[in-house]
C-alpha cells in the first residue's frame, strides 16, 4: 500500500481487525470503542474508519452494517505482525515439550506437522526438502529380479527414497556393492542436482567405455538421482477437516474443494516451493494465495534450514480470518526449533 497510515488509523485498523477475527461479523464504530485504547469517542472513530475506507484499507458490506478488513487491510496488519514474532517463554517450553528433533526427518515433520495443528486448531503442514536440494548421505542398489534393481537414496536428513529402476544389463549383486560403495564414497556430502551434473560428465569421459564399473555408476547413479523420478519434497497435512469445522455456510462448497485437492498435493507443492528460502516468518493472504477456495484462505509460513544444508517449510494453512497473533509466533519459534536442531539456545 502506497499510502502511509498514521498512528491512530493504524491502532484503529488493528482494533477493527482484532474484533473480526474474533467474531467473523462486520465491525460498528460502538464496537471499537469500547475496547479501544486510543481515548477516542465513538463518532470519532467512525470517521477513522470511513478514512481508512477510502484508502481501501476497511470495506462495508452493507451501507447499515459495520465495515471488514479488506485484503489490503489484513495485509498492513498482518506485516505488522511479521515484524515481531515474539512468543511466551511459556510457550516455547510448551511447545518444545511436544517436539522432539532428533527423530528421522519424515517423523519429525509430520510431528511438527500434527503439533501445530494441535495448537493452532488449523491445518498444520511440513514440506520436506526437495529431494534434488538434498545432500546425499548414501546411496544403496540392490538387485530384486532380473533386469531390476532398487535404489535406495538416503539423505544426510534422513530422507529415504526408493525407487524400482528397469535396467538392459543383467547385473549381480557384488556389481552392484561396488557401484554402491562408488557413489557414497565420491558423492556423499552433495546435493543430489550436484551429483546427478557429475554424472552427466562422466558419461562423456573415455573411460565409461571400458571401465565396468563407471559405467554402472553412470547408468544407476544418473537414474537414481535423475529430477524425473525423485519427489519434489514430501507435504505432510495434519487437521485438514478443520477447514470444513470452521467454514461458514457460504464457504463449504469452495471449502470442499479445496479439501478434495490435497489429496492431490502437488499443487500446494509447487506453491509453497517458492517459499523454501527466505528468513522469517511469511503469510499469503486471501486472494494472493491461487487455488480452489475462491480468495478465504490464507496461509502463515517459515522456511527452515537443518544443519546439513537441507531447506524445509513449516506452517499453518487456514481460513482468512484466523488467528494471525496467536499463530505467526507460533509459527515462526516451530521454524526455529527444527532449524537448530532442538537446542536450549532457540528460546528468545
């Protein structure tokens, strides 16, 4: 927003705000004034109001009824937020109760995944790193029949990943031991995109002509870690039926939709892809955030990043008029927690 607020319509904007949050009905000046902070009466805020109407900050959906935070205003209220994610040293024991980091990364992610729906009473949601970010702790093959072998990828996180691979040549077990051992040894410590250009190299070098065993690293290693068959970052859901629970009437049919689309995660994949780097605290609101439910979703997220390079996000994902004060702190400590790996020091 181009225009700036003063203090006043600013501390009014976030009354107004706070109140709808809180009951989900359009706003009268009578309202604000019994709780406001600021000493005014109540036709002066309601002329506070109409300002911050104009400056297309509040909406009246009604000419008789009170006035609702439009898009722009949640947003000017919600950054505000994003400046100072303070939580409770209270809470941050709470919540370091139920977490514990040092677990395998799929199980710590739907853990968290599940902890913050549990405290936020909205959808909880961890994204895993993308395989092709991830850094290779080792990489195993292993002959199942004639013609096919299993590649078990394992990530320096924690991450398994397994994949069935068709092959031409009929190889034996102790081939494949040694391919194995090739890569973990030359490979181990970088990131699979990393490797697989590696590969891609040694295919053009003479030697994969007439030395066996770099040519079964090239033809399993390349397949492996090839960007075709490797996931793009594991989304875990926790609390989705609570979008459902919260709905008004008018929102269940967009709500029903949206719900039926996790079970298809990659586009929410694809959306929160963009959001696996950065510091802080993030929110998409309403109408920024594309999808099914026509504009009433929003989403309060953190990216992470674990000791070994491996970047992952945490958030929340919910109705638009959900409880941004309670959960950005939330949010934002969780991100912390697993990005130290669950030391003392995280507490601020």
């Amino acid at each position: 927003m181009n225009q700036a607020l003063s203090e006043r319509e600013r501390g009014i904007l976030r009354e107004v705000v706070e109140i709808y949050l809180a009951t989900g009905e359009p706003v009268a000046s009578a309202a604000v004034s019994r709780r406001s902070l600021t000493g005014l009466s109540s036709p002066s805020i309601r002329n506070v109001m109409a300002e911050l109407e104009q400056k297309g900050l509040l909406v009246q959906p009604h000419t008789s009824s009170g006035r609702v935070p439009s898009d722009i205003g949640f947003r000017v209220f919600v950054d505000d937020l994003l400046q100072h994610p303070a939580l409770p040293a209270r809470e941050q024991r709470r919540l370091r109760a139920l977490l514990d980091p040092s677990g395998p990364l799929e199980e710590v992610l739907d853990q968290a995944s599940k902890v913050l729906a549990a405290v936020t009473a909205e959808v909880g949601l961890a994204v895993a790193p993308a395989s092709q970010r991830a850094v290779l702790r080792s990489i195993h093959f292993v002959l199942v029949a004639s013609n096919r072998v299993m590649a078990v990828v394992v990530t320096q996180g924690g991450l398994v990943e397994s994949r069935l691979l068709v092959v031409e040549r009929d190889y034996q077990q102790a081939e494949l031991d040694r391919v194995s051992n090739f890569c973990t040894e030359n490979f181990a410590g970088l990131q699979l995109a990393e490797i697989r250009r590696r590969l891609l190299s040694l295919m053009v070098e003479e030697r994969t002509r007439w030395d066996e065993l770099i040519t079964g690293v090239v033809e399993l290693g390349n397949r492996a870690v090839s960007s075709d068959v490797m996931s793009g970052g594991e989304v875990f859901l926790r609390g989705t039926e609570r979008l459902l629970d919260h709905a008004l009437p008018g929102q269940l049919e967009a709500m029903r939709r949206l719900y039926a689309a996790f079970a298809d995660k990659t586009s929410l994949l694809a959306l929160l892809d963009q959001y696996l780097t950065g510091v802080g605290p993030r929110a998409i609101l309403g109408s920024e955030l594309s999808g099914e439910a026509g504009g009433e979703i929003s989403v309060v997220l953190t990216s992470f990043q674990l000791p070994t390079g491996e970047s992952g996000v945490v958030g929340v994902l919910g109705h638009k008029r959900m409880d941004y004060p309670h959960i950005i702190p939330i949010v934002d400590y969780i991100g912390h927690y697993l990005g130290e790996g669950g030391g003392t020091d995280v507490e601020r």
